[in-house]
C-alpha cells in the first residue's frame, strides 16, 4: 500500500503546482480557506498564526489587505503588487508608491509629490499601509478611506452575484455544482459584481454594474505593448462603484461605453508615434501607457498580446489615464500630468525622497527619453494630436 499512497500523494501536490491550476486558490483549490483564515483555535483559545483574536472573519492578518499581502508582497512571485522598489509592473501598479513622496524646486517654488496622491490607499497595517489622510470620501462618491482595502475591489471568494442573490457563500461551480441560484465565477482580477458589498468594512456600500469585460495573461502580469490587460467595455460603468459622479457632469473627460472614439481620435492614436512622428500604423499602435477598450462585451475576442490600435466601436475608460492601484504619480497617473515635456516627469535624480530606480521604475522599466525623445510632450497627444 505504501507505493500506491506515496504516488498519489505526489501527483496532489503536483497537480496543485501545475501553472494554470495556481491560480485555483480562489476558486476552492488547495488552501483555499485556510490560506485566509484561521479555522481552528488553540486549547488555551487563542488563535493560531496570530496573537489578536479580536480580528474579523478570522483573518490570519491583522486585516484583510495584510491578509492579501501575504501573498500578493511577495518578492519574485508574478501575483506581486507590493514591492520594495516599485519594481512591479502590473496593469493595477504598485502599492510601494504610496509610501513615496517626492520634493523638488523649480523657479523658486517648492513642489510635492505625495504618497497619499499617487494610488488607492488601501490599509494594511501590517505593511505599513494608512488610510488616505488628505480626503474623507473617494473622490466623486462617499466610500470611506478606512474601509479602503483590497476587498473594497475584488472580491475573495470568487463570486458574481446575479439575480439579486444575497445568500451566503455558495458553492463555487468549479466543482461542477448545478448552483440553481444563477451564481458564476471568474470576474476579470475577482472584480466584485453587481450587488458586491465593497467588502466587509464598508457601511452599505452596494455595487451597481458589473465588473468590466477584460482579460489578461493569468501568470505573467509584467505590462508591455504586446502584453498587457486587453479591456473590452465597462470598466469605468465599474469605477463608477464608488466614483458616483465621475461619468456625468461639466468638465468631466468623457470616459465610459459612451465615450466611443471618433473617426479622427482613431487615426491619431493609430499614427502617432511620438512627438514629430505620425508615421505609425494601426497594426502596431498599441501603448500600454494609454490603454482602451475595444467595446466589446464578448472576453473571448479579446487579446492581450495584440498590438493593434483601437478600431470603430472603441472607447476611453478611466484606466485610459490612471492606474488602478497606485503610480508614481499625481492622481495615480499612468505618466505625469503636471509636466510639458515627459522628460521632465517627477521622480527624477535629485528630488527629495527619490531612491534607487524611481525613475526607471515608475515608466515600466521605459527609457523614456531614448524611445520617445527629449522633448516629448504628454502622452494626452497620442489621441489630441495637439504637440
């Protein structure tokens, strides 16, 4: 017996570290609890992995972002959006720009860049991440900065909630249960759907639209032009979660399913190259510093290794110009709005609180001066035409 029960233990684990099946953690694979939460407490009643028994649902951190981090801070692993160097490249960004503020001087004036500025300050004690200490609501809407963590987004266990189910947590039809509850899995990132409570902290908070229609490379999150999240539709329907007025109103960029390109955007975006270069061609104009949707609903069409540009139908989306998760710079920009030239962009050598590769590291790993020049001008050009 002991031949037969040593192999099947080894195909288990194996199976279980096959790529592909990694991902299955929260889906009901392996771990799939305990890797969250503490299940079983000590006889002397505290619980284990952890001193503080006071602690929500059991988390095995001190809250639900240090919880993720366990996982999601680790060095080298491709699931990484913490890092200690802003050495991650994923779509969403890295959370270590929260923690950078940056100074500088020009013309006699003192500028900042601050770290509660550059990202979603979500809070996980644990990595010394803090509640936002500038605002009192998110921007546009009135979602509380101390609710704010990384399940105020995604969602854990995996669920699209449809129909109005309001149950508990259901069996996940990965097992291939006939759940009669029309429940489904596998929102783009665990993007909480229509009636998500934007997590277990956030005082009835109750999303409105669905996660957006996007896919991306399941185990290889580093963003260049030929991979990098390929976004469908809905994506700014979603931010509107919790961002209630950024879709509507006067001096607003129009975002969204509406916000459909005209004819002309599609031809700058398609041969602009960079600033004194219109020669590009559709086939290859995809910048993954300013991404669109393709304005489809159907995930399977969409490619995230295309490099082609945006055709008819395609639109704008907040993800257009900002980041997810947290940049560099200002207003989670994905380049430095408040600059004319992109080579002027902060961080830069010199500045106050700049270390290491900061500059590097906040346009991807990009030389930006080598592949778009000296005196590139914002990359809003790529679809105005206006350097």
């Amino acid at each position: 017996m002991r031949m037969p029960i040593s192999l099947f233990v080894l195909a288990t684990l194996m199976t279980f570290s096959l790529p592909g099946i990694v991902g299955a953690f929260h889906e009901g694979g392996v771990n799939f609890c305990e890797g969250c939460h503490v299940i079983h407490k000590s006889p002397s009643g505290q619980i284990q992995d952890r001193n503080d028994s006071t602690i929500p649902m059991d988390l095995k951190g001190l809250d639900a972002s240090s919880t993720c981090l366990r996982c999601h801070a680790q060095s080298g692993k491709f699931y990484n959006v913490l890092s200690n160097d802003g050495s991650t490249y994923s779509a969403g960004g890295d959370f270590y720009w929260l923690k950078k503020t940056f100074t500088w001087s020009a013309n006699d004036k003192f500028y900042q860049s601050s770290g509660d500025n550059h990202g979603h300050n979500v809070v996980a004690a644990e990595y010394g991440l803090h509640q936002e200490s500038m605002l009192n609501s998110a921007p546009g809407g009135i979602y509380s900065p101390s609710a704010l963590g990384c399940t105020s987004c995604h969602d854990p266990h995996s669920r699209t909630v449809k129909d109005g189910y309001t149950g508990e947590i259901p069996v996940s039809d990965s097992y291939g249960e006939d759940l009669g509850i029309k429940i489904t899995v596998g929102n783009y990132r665990l993007l909480g759907g229509i009636g998500y409570n934007g997590g277990a902290q956030a005082g009835g908070v109750t999303f409105n639209h669905p996660a957006p229609v996007a896919v991306a490379d399941a185990q290889n999150w580093v963003e260049t032009n030929s991979n990098h999240t390929a976004y469908g539709s809905g994506m700014s329907e979603w931010c509107n979660n919790c961002h209630s007025d950024f879709l509507t109103g006067n001096g607003k960029h129009p975002v969204g399913n509406d916000a459909t390109l005209s004819s002309t955007f599609i031809s700058n975006y398609n041969s602009y190259v960079k600033t004194g270069d219109i020669t590009g061609t559709q086939a290859t104009a995809y910048l993954a510093l300013l991404p669109f949707e393709s304005g489809t609903a159907d995930k399977w069409s969409l490619d995230p290794s295309s490099t082609s540009g945006p055709a008819q139908g395609a639109n704008l989306m907040c993800l257009t110009c900002h980041r997810a998760h947290a940049s560099s710079f200002k207003d989670i920009g994905r380049w430095d709005f408040g600059t004319t030239f992109v080579a002027d962009s902060h961080p830069r050598p010199g500045d106050g609180g700049a270390t290491g590769n900061d500059m590097r590291n906040s346009y991807y790993g990009r030389d930006m001066v080598a592949e778009f020049g000296l005196y590139q001008r914002r990359l809003c050009n790529k679809c105005h035409l206006l350097d």
